[in-house]
C-alpha cells in the first residue's frame, strides 16, 4: 500500500513523499498461508485461525482481508487462480459430460461455484437457506441411483 504524503513546498511544486506500509506480522502470516494453500485454502476465517488472530478477527475476517496491505499482497494470487480457473473452465467446455456422473457434476459445479464466490469476497454459504426432508431423500435417491450404474 502506498501511502503520498504532502509536505509544504510552494503551490506550483509540493513537495511529496510516497510511504509504502507494509503488511504486520499477522498479515504477512495470512498472505503467506494463502500463498502456500492457493486453491486449498478452506475459508477467510480458517487462514485467519491459523495465522493466529483471535475471535474478533475471526468473525470480521473481512477487516482483515480488506486492508489494503492484504489487499495488495494477495492481488497476484488471486488474479493467478482467477486464470487456472478459467483454463479449467475453458478444458470443461470441450469435455464430454454427457457419460458423467451427476456426483462429479455437481461437485464440479459447487467447486467453481464456492471458489468464484470466495475471491469475488461473497458469502460460500447460505445459511438461511433451508432444504425440507423431501428434498433431501430425493437428492438421496437420485445420487444412489446414479451410484448403481
């Protein structure tokens, strides 16, 4: 993060000075677990555990993630998923999916879909979002049909 400060100078020329602040401890920790877990990495609040921030920040890992140290620290990485991404994406495209199961397909889609959710900085989960009984056996029986083929 690059920070300009103006000092006094006369009106046509000020003088400034460009401060880059660099991520803390903590921070450098985060980037570091993400950097070494890219594409593995459970949730925003998983990496802030593990780099050893407490309940506060836990909950509010958007305060972390948000700063603008974290921020440019992780642009690279993120913009390198966002392109192996798209490869895959681009590689399903020409797959044959019709001979698929439809465990793998919906893996594969609640894969991309939990990943793009995740770095576009929206919720992975949607916990008011409630599936009745039926539903629930008959996704059970649909995977189990599947399963025997």
């Amino acid at each position: 993060m690059k920070i300009r400060v103006i000092k006094k100078g006369n009106r046509e020329k000020p003088k400034v000075k460009i401060i880059k602040r660099s991520p803390t401890f903590k921070q450098s920790r985060v980037i570091a677990i993400v950097r070494e877990n890219a594409g593995k990495v459970g949730s925003k609040a998983e990496v802030l555990r593990q780099a050893g921030y407490g309940p506060d920040a836990v909950n509010n890992p958007e305060r972390v993630f948000n700063s603008p140290a974290v921020k440019e620290a992780l642009d690279p990485i993120v913009r390198k998923m966002r392109e192996i991404r798209t490869k895959v994406l681009d590689a399903l495209d020409e797959k044959d999916f019709s001979k698929e199961s439809a465990f793998n397909l919906t893996m594969i889609s609640g894969m991309l879909t939990k990943d793009s959710e995740l770095l576009d900085g929206r919720p992975t989960s949607r916990d008011g979002y409630q599936i009745t009984e039926s539903e629930k056996e008959h996704i059970r029986r649909l995977l189990e049909k599947n399963r025997k083929k």
